[in-house]
C-alpha cells in the first residue's frame, strides 16, 4: 500500500495531466485581477500545490505546501462551501481572520473541487494583496465551473488508470490461457504415446508374467526380470503423472502464492539433501559462488527448490562417462536483475536440439529415465516470475543455465 506522500504525489501529477489547467488559471487571473491562482490538494493534514500561475511572487510553487492549519482551505474541507470576500478589511467575518493577515490577503475566492462520489479532492482558489471585486455570481460561476471541469478530468483519468490496470490483467489472462492452449495442443498430440506406452509395456509384461508362472518348472530369475521391467514402466508411468500434475498447478499457484525473497545458498543446500543418493553413487561435487546479496526475489520457495532441483539433478545424471560430475551454481546482481547460473561438465545437449530444448516431451538421451517435462517445468516457473532462461551447450563438454529475474 502506497503511503500518504506518494498518493498526494499521485495526485499531484493527475493534475498536471489535465491539459486545460494553465489556461484555467490565466483566465482566472485575468478575469480577477488577482495576480495568484491555484489548484490545490488538500488532506486534514496537507495541504499541497498541484498546478499554480503566480504573477506577483507569492512563492509558491507546484510542490510546494503550506501548513493546513494557517489557511482557509482547511475550513472548506469541513464545510464544502466556497469562501470569498472583496476586501478583507472591510469584511466583518475575515477582518481579524489569521489566514488574511498571515499572508498579506485582501482579496479571496476559494471553491471546493468535490469528485461525484461526495469526495473531496481539493480546492480552486485565486488571492490578491489589493481588494477586487469577486464576490459576484458571474465569478462565482465560472470558479465553480472550472471546480466541476476539474473534477470531471480527474475522475476520467481515474477511470482510465483502471481501465489500464484492468487490461494489463486481461492481458495476463490472455497469456496463460495461450499457454494453456497451446500446452493442450502439445499434451493431446504426445501425452497419449508418453502415458500409454509404459500401460502397454505393463499389459504385455503381465501376459509375460501370466506365461510364466504357468509353466511346470518356474524360473525364478525370468520372474524377477520381468517384474523389474513393470516397476521400470510403473516408475516412468508415475513421473509422467507428477511432472503432469505439476503443470497443471504451476498457473494456478502462481496466481495465490507470495513470493519471497530466498537465500540461494540455503536453497541449494536442501536440494543436494534431497539428491544425496545420486550425488554419492555419481561423486558428483556441486559448489555455490553468491559474492554479492544471496537472496533472489520473484519465486515461492516451492518452485525455486523445483527449479534448483531439476537442473541440478539433471547435471548429475547427464553426466559425461568416466567423469565425475562438477556443478556450480553462481549468482550474482546486475543492477535490478539477479543472474543465476548452474554449469555442470557433463556430456551436453546437441547443437541442433537446442532450440527445442523447453518444449514439452523433448528428450535428448536415451540411456537416463525421464519423462520430458522437467526443463519445460522449469521454464514455465521462470516464465511466472516474469524471468528469462537461456541454455549454452558444447557436446562432451557441459551445459549451462542462466536464469535472469
């Protein structure tokens, strides 16, 4: 929530957007004679100059406040009637009144700006050290007109300040559900082959399994095997679901879950505690470089550990044969980005698949399971936090991941 300076500030700068304000303000004066005009915002506390036309050096300049108590203003606020006098010397109620003699007033004119809700917003007001004549309806008139033009701006720029933020919303809408399509395009296209190959596998596994057991003379070691095979097709079947399951919910969280700022060497420490198996059996060696601010903004704690985890498991078990895996996972600030990096040496993805690299269902080697999806999760959560992700490849020599928030 925006505090009470930036929205007079706000406000302040609405008023400058409506181009007929100057000329508002020389009419004023000329029609006057009064040599000071001005709009103001006013607050039970404030009092703040938005737009002012000052032919006698009052002072006073656009930004400029005066304190609410010492002006005339401030009863406005209350009574949401104007206040005029010709001559403050001569007039019975403001003679002895501390605004005139505060600052050398002799005439006054000062119509409250009301928004058609009931809101007060401010006030229009002319002054003049020398008496003239204001106190008369073709003045008062045109004083409450220009309040009422004023009013009328304010509230279409309101209006259309929602209008923006309501398209920009739309906007957003449009974007997931193009993703939405265009992921459903995808998912009808391959998901049937991914999901029922490992339910085929299965059947005819059974069959295999069926065939077996009914022989006379079982064969304990062809059981076994076959049995590996199904937990080997049920395991794929099972990841696939997952990694679907995900998908489905990336969007729909990123809608109702805060981020936060997350210290990325914390982070990557709870994810090599989750991939402590394949870091041992791999002697892999994952290392972290944050010289500047660890904390990364943009991503739920949930997704950043996905995110981490994915990359950082797929740089182990891509690793290049007879090499222990190395990863290092850098960050570092480039004015309002973060810049994460996760670089392994493993065996690298071929320059002509790169392109494809995100797409749903693209795998690029055969001897490691895996249901496709991990990289196009990644990109999707990325994608979210309004980030950016790019990868650079060399066969035989490592991958490395940047991700820019």
């Amino acid at each position: 929530m925006t505090d009470k300076q930036d929205e007079l500030l706000t406000d302040m700068e609405a008023v400058r957007r409506i181009p007929i304000v100057p000329g508002m303000l020389e009419v004023i004066c000329r029609t006057t004679g009064m040599g000071f005009a001005a709009v103001a915002r006013v607050t039970k506390t404030r009092w703040l100059a938005c737009s002012v036309r000052d032919e006698v050096q009052f002072g006073l300049q656009e930004g400029g406040e005066l304190q609410i108590e010492t002006t005339l203003c401030n009863e406005i606020r209350d009574s949401l009637e104007p206040i005029i006098f010709d001559n403050a010397a001569e007039d019975n109620q403001y003679r002895h009144h501390h605004t005139p003699r505060l600052y050398g007033l002799q005439s006054y004119i000062s119509v409250p700006i009301v928004l058609r809700d009931g809101t007060f917003f401010g006030t229009l007001c002319a002054i003049g050290s020398k008496p003239a004549k204001v106190n008369n309806p073709t003045v008062i008139s045109t004083f409450k007109m220009f309040a009422e033009l004023l009013a009328f701006h304010l509230e279409s720029l309101e209006t259309l300040e929602r209008t923006q933020k309501a398209n920009l919303k739309l906007e957003d809408k449009n974007r997931l559900l193009t993703n939405a399509n265009f992921d459903l395009d995808n998912f009808v296209y391959t998901a049937s082959h991914d999901l029922k190959s490992p339910i085929y596998n299965i059947e005819g596994l059974l069959e295999a399994l069926s065939e077996a057991i009914a022989k006379e003379n079982l064969n304990r070691k062809e059981i076994e095997q076959i049995t590996a095979y199904m937990k080997s097709s049920l395991h794929r079947l099972s990841a696939t679901i997952n990694d679907l399951t995900t998908i489905a919910e990336i969007d729909k969280s990123s809608a109702h879950e805060v981020s936060e700022p997350l210290d990325i060497c914390e982070m990557v420490d709870t994810v090599k505690q989750d991939l402590h198996g394949i870091i041992a059996s791999s002697g892999a060696t994952i290392t972290t470089d944050c010289t500047d601010d660890a904390n990364i903004l943009g991503f739920t704690r949930k997704n950043l550990k996905s995110i981490l985890y994915n990359l950082l498991s797929n740089a182990i078990k891509y690793q290049q044969p007879g090499r222990q895996p190395v990863v290092l996972v850098k960050m570092r600030k480039d004015g309002n980005n973060t810049i994460l990096s996760i670089a392994d040496n493993g065996s690298g993805i071929p320059t002509d698949k790169l392109y494809n690299v995100f797409t749903m269902f693209k795998r690029f080697h055969d001897h490691v399971e895996g249901s496709g999806l991990g990289l196009y999760i990644v990109k999707r959560m990325v994608d979210n936090a309004d980030g950016k992700i790019t990868v650079e490849s060399e066969q035989n020599k490592g991958t490395t991941f940047t991700i820019v928030v």
